[in-house]
C-alpha cells in the first residue's frame, strides 16, 4: 500500500482479510485528506459504487431460495413494461425476453452501451432525482437493448442492477433500502452501511476522492448521493466501513451465514460464484468468466491473478476491491478513493496476502 501511495496512485487506503472466519489483518495506510494532512482511519466510510452489486445479487438469491424468483424468469414477469423490448438503433424486436439472469450477469444488453445507455437518456433524462424505483424503472421499458439477450457480456453499470432492485421490491412488498437493511444488513450485524449516512458526523468520514494525472493526485468532487433519499441504486449506491462490508464477504466465504445467521445456502453459494459467463464469450478477459452478481476467477495463470482458482468478488468504481478465495476460505478487501484508479494495486494487494499463507 505504500509503494502505490507514494507512487500517487492514491492518498489512503483501509485493508482487511480475513482467514476461516478470523480477523488476520487490519490496518488503515496514508491519509484520508492529503490539504489537511488528516490520517486515514479503519472507520473511514467508503462509497463502494459497483461493490453494491453483489449485495443485490445476494438480495435476489435469497427471494430465488424462497420460490418467489426464479433465474429463468424474464424480468416482464415483475415489472411489465420490459414485455418487448427492442434491440440496436434500428430498434428490431427482441429474439427473446431479458431474464433475470442476464441482468445478474451482464449480458443482457440493457443500459450497457452507447445505443441503450442513449435511448435511457433520452426516454427518463435526468429525472431520477426525487423518483423512486417504481417510477423510474419501468421507463426503461421504452429503450432499445445494445445487443440480443445472452449474445455478449457488456457491463451495465447501474440498469441491470438498479432493475433488480425494483424486482425485490416487487416480490418483497418492501422498498430495497428496507429489504437489505431487514433481510440482509441487520442479520449479518452490518450497522454502519446506508445509501446515505444518517448524520453530518459520518457523513464526515468519507475520505477526499482525488484523481490520478501526470503522477500526482487531486483532489475532485465526488458524486456523495445517487439518486438517494428516494432512489436506492442496487448498480452503485452503497457506502460502508471495511470492518462492515467484510461481514458480508464473510458470509459468502462461509457457505452463506456469519453472525449465527444464515442468508444463503451453501449451495446457493457455489451456484452465485460458478462460471456463467465463460472467459471466451466476447467481452470477457482471459482466465475472468462471471457468475451471479460476481466476477470468477476460472484460470488464475490466464488471468494473472495470484489467488486460488475459484475465487469470485468485485470492485467498485473509486477503486474498492474485493475478493473471496472459498480453497483458502480468505476475504480481502482493499478501500480506497480515487475516480481512476490503478489497477494494479488490487493484484499486489492479492499477491501480499497470498504469499502470507504458509499452511
């Protein structure tokens, strides 16, 4: 973490891992504000934009294990207005429905280009400010799909998702920020994660962001809200401390239970971090197939990724990253805030923590 802070490819960073259910390691690096010389801390609070993902997936395969969802379900069964949707700027007929599944791993083709990211634009422009789930999803219904269902993987940074969170609110009866905090936050003991932090005095430990230029780092604005207090992103809209989101990583590295609950089933589990999406569908990186909310390490020497074959997780847009390797039963995180950041720090982060493991 140094090495990379002194290269100015960020100001601070919080890392955690955790080994068969134990704290290993914790530590916060750098500073949380570079002006005013302030330390970074373990509590800091993190936008962990696409981080949000999983947590949505997970949302999904618990509604899934209760019968009320299903992975083949097209999402017109929830929400009525995506029953015929059009694909590409000639605005063709869909050959067949997006399911669940393919927003669960990006392959669906809704907002995931230039064509259905402009048609969103277009048909609900920047009207998501003061609407909710309910009233801004549906719109989408009226756009055009980038490609055919199931043809490619292209990431959809915020629709697929922010979709599936309008379907735990159709089949749970609750809006998503009460479904997660009810069903999935309060359980695992998960207090200080919000879409928006409940007072000033948190709200005051969310680090600067700062943006990599010509070896140096500046500070920039960062987007603090998505949409909140009424529209709740499931593609980005979370922000948490490392010691809380790790309770979630802890669960999935635990079969589906942490805190003397359980949210999942094993087997609910390995199905969320099996290959969906191989690594030679186009659009995905060598040895990187996908599965349900989460990237998976299939071949770690194709994808030049020092962890064990199996591992899953994601990052987040300002440079979060998380991982869960279920041979070695390790969590890892690393938290840090920057708009563009370098990569490369999460594989040297995968590589400290892999070469420690000596048993």
């Amino acid at each position: 973490m140094q090495a990379h802070i002194d290269a100015h490819d960020f100001s601070g960073a919080v890392t955690l891992v955790m080994r068969k259910g134990k704290l290993a390691h914790f530590e916060a690096h750098g500073l949380a504000d570079v002006d005013a010389k302030k330390p970074m801390a373990k509590d800091a609070l993190f936008r962990v934009w696409s981080m949000s993902k999983p947590v949505t997936g997970v949302a999904i395969l618990m509604l899934m294990e209760e019968g009320k969802v299903r992975l083949t379900d097209p999402v017109s069964r929830f929400i009525p207005e995506f029953k015929g949707l059009k694909v590409g700027s000639a605005g063709d007929a869909a050959k067949r429905e997006i399911t669940i599944q393919d927003l669960l791993t990006h392959v669906s083709g809704l907002g995931s280009g230039p064509v259905g990211n402009g048609a969103m634009k277009q048909v609900s422009g920047s009207t998501r400010p003061g609407k909710t789930l309910a009233e801004y999803i549906p719109m989408w219904g009226k756009t055009s799909l980038e490609f055919e269902p199931g043809s490619k993987y292209a990431y959809s940074a915020l629709a697929a998702f922010d979709t599936l969170g309008r379907v735990v609110e159709v089949v749970s009866g609750q809006s998503f920020d009460r479904f997660l905090r009810e069903r999935l936050f309060d359980p695992l003991g998960m207090k200080e994660v919000w879409f928006e932090p409940p007072s000033e005095p948190i709200a005051a430990r969310i680090p600067r962001t700062y943006h990599r230029v010509d070896g140096v780092i500046r500070q920039t604005e960062a987007i603090d809200k998505l949409y909140y207090p009424t529209y709740f992103s499931g593609g980005g809209g979370l922000k948490a401390t490392t010691e809380e989101y790790a309770k979630f990583g802890a669960m999935l590295a635990s079969g589906g239970q942490w805190n003397g609950k359980r949210l999942l089933s094993p087997k609910t589990v390995e199905l969320m971090a099996s290959v969906f999406v191989p690594d030679s569908m186009p659009g995905r990186a060598p040895g990187r197939g996908f599965g349900l909310s989460v990237q998976v390490v299939n071949d770690p020497v194709a994808a030049s990724q020092r962890v064990s074959a199996g591992s899953f997780g994601w990052d987040g847009a300002y440079g979060t990253h998380f991982w869960v390797d279920p041979k070695e039963k390790i969590v890892g995180l690393m938290m840090i805030q920057t708009d563009n950041p370098n990569r490369q720090a999460d594989r040297d982060f995968e590589n400290a923590v892999m070469q420690a493991v000596v048993e």
